[in-house]
C-alpha cells in the first residue's frame, strides 16, 4: 500500500485550451520565454493612464495592457450579465459572476489574442484604443477587499519562529497539526504595490523593564506570502467543503504582511497579532487565476496526523510558485536577493484554510482575501521573514559594501517576485514592492 500523499511531488499535468504551452499570440512581447504576461497567464488587474483617468478592468498580456471596458463596449466579449462589468474600478463584479463567466471570458480573450485571430490584431483602430503600454499605466489595487485574515500555514516557518521563543521542543504549538491557524486581519490597509508604508507607533516592552514604552517600531519586518481571492461566497450558516473552496478561489496575488515585531511580542497575547498587523499588508496589482496555474498544481507535504475528515484534500491543492525577496537599502542604487522559497511547500492548502473558515457559518464574501502565511522553506536562504533570516537580529544579513541588515530601516524597500515555470513560457505574478517611509511624529 503506498505511503499517503505519495505523490507529493508530482506535478498534475491539466493543461488546457487556454494554457497549451504552444499557444503564441500576435503581440509579440508575450511570446519571450522570460515575459511574466504570456497569452497563457492573461491576469486580472485594474489600471487608469493619464488621458483616461477613470479606473477600469485590464489584462495584462507582454508588455500591454489590454482594457477589457473597451472591448466589452464594442460586443468583443461579453460576460454573460446584462451590466457593463469591466468599466468599473474593482474586480469584485466579475468576481461574482462565478466560475462560468470566468471561464468564458478567459477563452475568448485568449481565442482573441491568439496569433491566428484578426478580430482585435486587424482592427486598427480598436487596438489603439484597447492596447496601452504597461509603462503608462497607473495599477490600482484590483478588487476591494471585504475582509483579510492571516493564515500560519507553512510548517519550516511555525517551527523557527517557535523554536525561537518556546525552543524546539515546544515548536509547534499542540493545535497547529490539526488545523490551519489564522487571525482576522485589517482589510482597510491592504494597499497596492508601489505604495509607501508609515513605519508604526505602539507600546513595546525592551527587555528587562518591568513596564512598556510608547515609541516607533525598531523591528519592523516583511512577511513573504501568496494571498487567495475569493471570487464566489457562502451563506451565513453554510459550511463549504474542501473541493468546493478550492472553486470558490478566483486568483492569487503576492502578499506582503508587513510585521512589527516588538509591538507584537508584547501585544499578542492572548488573542494575537493587532497594531503590529493592522498597519499596511502590500499586494501585487495583477491577480493570477487559477486556471492559468492549473498546470502547476502539486500535492503539498505528507499530512501527519490526518486531518479531520471534514480537511481532508482529494486532489492536489499546492502550486508549484517560485519566489523571491529582494531588499534594496536606502541610498543603495541595487537591491540584493535575500531569500528564495516555493510555495508547494505549504502544509495547509488555501482551499483547506478556505474551507476551515467556513467550517463554523462564517459567511465568506467576494472579494475576501486570505493570506497563506509566511512561506518558509528548510535551508535559510529559504526563510520568509527577516525574524527568520536574522534569527530575531541576532546574525545580521550581509548586502555587500558592508551594508547590513537585522530589520527593515527608514528608506529600505522590499520586493517579491513569484511565478510558475513552464514549457517555454512562465507565469508571472509582476512586482510587489514597497518602500518605509518615517513614522509619523506623534504627541505622545
């Protein structure tokens, strides 16, 4: 009898009309094997250019932007509403639309891309107006976020960080085997790529005081995650199964939940995380949808002890997402790579951590956005945070020209990148970057 999860590692092959390997489109920047936007990504994001200031719905495809408000305005596609859906400035109305529309739309903008198909290449003067430069549009965060909660769900990171502060014998807390742990985060700061971040204020404990401060964060970190879109709901009252979770997911963005760790030490306990989170989460501006990772779809680490029934997985559920972290020191001209991980390396599943949510009547909603938590893999190179790659700033990172670092500094930006590697072509998430800006003085 094979082990369980004895195909852990093997990649579940489901390529599909719109993800064929061999699919080349007529713009030709998409068509380079490093280009994050090939016609078998096609990701949802929303843009505005300084002619046409009003927010609406794109794709982005090579080094373009195709408004996806001008093709439905001229009958190119259609969603299956009898709204305009695109000409808005979130997602969330196609979101909800739910996995048919989605469908839908995703093959006729891939048939209308296509190479072969002169619908949109040979109208000239609807591609002047539909195709805008990458680097004349404004990206705006894709989708109002409804609500956000933070997930703990990658074992290596669990296990340092708890290592850290209980020691490795009591890593683990006795919970975090049996299900995904997470908390109810801010929804309001969740900002889009490119966007500044305040350094936070709030009550910190030095060591050996007997009393608390009120000062700016000294420890101010990043946390490397991959974040779920929610694209359908669930009534108030109704649980969700695993398999349906993982339907109810639109996309994935990257996700950096930024951590101010001396005000979470003090503060978390007993109820977790709250200033030290509430202050800024960075996502990136394009959502990823699942259909174009379904071809990298794996099965995660062995589950040991099994889930309760209620968790367990029939299908994989991880992708195969490669990642990184750079950290570019203020007046330093070049970041350097500070961590590279994968996110297939993730116990709990976005689709198990969906569906736990649910599991007690919580009614999820469109637009819901769920962090998968820090993602950590084995060797230190592989750490997810700067808590882990410093040790709790006690084995500073070296960046050359004797620059180091144990925590982020005033000016510092942090960058991830992620994408999925496949025959010849990629699937790129593009930037998530943001930049610390001084806390903001403050009467105290």
């Amino acid at each position: 009898m094979p082990p369980k999860n004895s195909h852990a590692n093997r990649f579940v092959t489901k390529v599909g009309p719109t993800t064929d390997p061999e699919l080349k489109s007529w713009i030709d920047s998409a068509n380079l094997p490093d280009c994050d936007f090939p016609i078998q990504n096609l990701p949802y994001g929303v843009f505005s250019t300084n002619v046409h200031y009003a927010p609406r719905v794109g794709v982005a495809i090579g080094d373009q932007v195709l408004d996806l408000a001008a093709l439905e305005s001229d009958g190119l596609i259609e969603t299956g509403s009898k709204q305009s859906i695109f000409a808005r400035p979130t997602l969330n109305s196609f979101m909800a639309l739910g996995p048919d529309s989605w469908d839908r739309v995703r093959k006729r903008l891939s048939a209308l891309l296509c190479r072969d198909e002169a619908a949109l290449r040979d109208n000239a003067g609807l591609r002047r107006r539909a195709l805008i430069s990458l680097s004349e549009a404004v990206l705006h965060r894709p989708f109002e976020v409804k609500g956000y909660t933070d997930f703990y769900a990658s074992r290596e990171h669990a296990t340092n960080v708890g290592t850290m502060f209980r020691g490795p014998e009591k890593a683990l807390m006795p919970n975090w085997l049996h299900m995904p742990v997470g908390y109810n985060g801010r929804a309001s700061t969740v900002v889009v790529s490119g966007s500044d971040v305040r350094r936070p204020w709030g009550q910190i404990k030095p060591d050996g005081s007997n009393a608390p401060t009120f000062a700016a964060c000294d420890k101010l970190d990043f946390e490397l995650e991959l974040g779920a879109v929610v694209g359908i709901g669930n009534a108030i009252g109704e649980a969700v199964t695993v398999e349906q979770a993982q339907r109810m997911i639109f996309g994935y963005v990257l996700l950096n939940d930024w951590s101010a760790r001396d005000i979470q030490l003090w503060e978390y306990q007993p109820l977790g995380p709250f200033l030290a989170k509430a202050f800024a989460t960075t996502i990136s501006p394009w959502v990823v949808t699942c259909a174009a990772l379904e071809p990298f779809r794996v099965a995660g680490p062995e589950q040991e002890p099994e889930p309760l029934p209620y968790l367990r997985q029939s299908s994989p559920n991880n992708y195969d997402i490669q990642l990184e972290v750079a950290l570019r020191p203020n007046g330093v001209e070049h970041a350097t790579t500070i961590a590279r991980t994968n996110f297939k390396h993730m116990y709990w599943s976005s689709a198990q951590q969906l569906c736990h949510h649910s599991v007690g009547g919580c009614a999820m909603q469109t637009g819901d956005l769920l962090g998968s938590g820090t993602i950590s893999g084995e060797a230190r190179d592989s750490y997810g945070s700067l808590l882990e790659l410093t040790w709790n700033g006690t084995a500073p990172l070296e960046l050359g020209g004797g620059v180091t670092r144990t925590y982020i500094e005033d000016g510092d930006s942090i960058t991830f990148n992620g994408w999925a590697e496949g025959e010849g072509y990629r699937i790129g998430f593009g930037e998530c970057r943001g930049a610390i800006l001084p806390a903001h003085p403050l009467n105290k």
